[in-house]
C-alpha cells in the first residue's frame, strides 16, 4: 500500500530539488493546480497516469516518483540548487538542508544589510524551537515581548511558538545561521522564517 503523505514529500522534494512552483510543474505535466497540491499534500490518490505525468514534468523516470530505496537515506544539496531569497529590505535567506519528506528540520543562512529590520513572524505550532549563532555583526533577537542583542559568536535558544523577530542593530551586515525544528499543524501552511 502506498503512503501518501510519503508519496506527496518525494513529489515535492523532486520539485523543490529541480527549482519549480506548483504552478510550473502543473503547466509541465499537464496536471490541475489543485490535483498536484493535493497530491503534494497526501490529501488525494493520484491515478497512475497521473503520476506518470508528474514524472514527465518532473524530467524523471516514473519509478523515481513511486520506488522508494536505500539511496535515499542520504539527500545531498548541491550549492547550485540551494533556495535562495532576496527579500525586501535587502536582506537574503538561503535554506541549506535538502528538503526530506516527513522532516521537519531547516539549517538556514541569512544575511542582514546594516541597521536592517526583517520584521515580525508568526507563531509556529507548540514543539517549535531554533537555534540561533550569529557569525558576524550585531542580531537583536525579540522572542514574544523580550529582546536580547546577539554578538559575533553567541548563540540562543528559543520556543518558536511565539512571534519573534530578527533584526541588525549594527552599522555593517549581520549574517547568523539559524537551526529550526518546525513542527505544522495539519491545517497551516508551511511558513520560512527568516532564520
């Protein structure tokens, strides 16, 4: 029997390796937007036709889609695939981790331009934490009301289920890495902070 949840991850881990919104890999394999999310999601069995036309507009053989094997106990990101995002404000994000299905874990570069303000995120789910090492510059880390200013080689700790906010206090650019376990409810969509 097939695992959907498991199937919708490899799906959206091939599309994610490859560069592609939902959209652009709907267009490709000739799917409807609302089928290939929901496949994504684990939320609908696709026929196999359909899933040989994911596979097509994935650039893929079929069994990649379907076959699970051992090759995939390791998951390598190139430097060239990583997700990079340049933000308003001038400031940059780029995931590190590959995408694993069923995973939760997101290792994250960000570099903030002097005196820059990323604003304010949301709250995830309860069982949410990241960590947090500043590698240059001056980060002030505010975690619900409280704030508290990271310098060159500190690090922090934090319950990620209350909104929290990132911003360089400093006259030159801020870059830190932030580990993040981002546990999702079944009805939220998938948020990045700018960790």
């Amino acid at each position: 029997m097939v695992d959907l949840a498991v199937l919708g991850g490899r799906i959206q881990a091939l599309r994610h390796d490859r560069g592609l919104t939902l959209q652009q890999l709907a267009e490709a394999a000739d799917v409807s937007l609302s089928m290939l999310s929901s496949v994504e999601r684990g939320q609908k069995a696709p026929t196999i036709v359909v899933l040989a036309r994911i596979a097509d507009g994935l650039g893929v053989p079929l069994a990649d889609v379907v076959a699970q094997s051992d090759s995939g106990r390791v998951i390598v990101r190139r430097a060239a695939n990583q997700d990079i995002a340049d933000e308003p404000g001038g400031w940059r994000r780029t995931i590190l981790t590959p995408v694993v299905p069923g995973v939760n874990f997101e290792w994250i570069l960000t570099t903030l331009p002097p005196e820059c303000d990323a604003g304010r995120f949301p709250a995830y789910a309860p069982g949410s934490h990241e960590y947090v090492v500043v590698v240059s510059g001056t980060l002030r880390l505010t975690i619900a009301d409280a704030s508290v200013d990271l310098n060159e080689g500190d690090s922090a700790y934090f319950a990620a289920d209350v909104t929290h906010a990132y911003a360089n206090v400093g006259s030159g650019p801020c870059t830190y890495y932030v580990a993040a376990l981002i546990m999702r409810s079944r009805t939220a969509q998938p948020r990045t902070s700018p960790g």
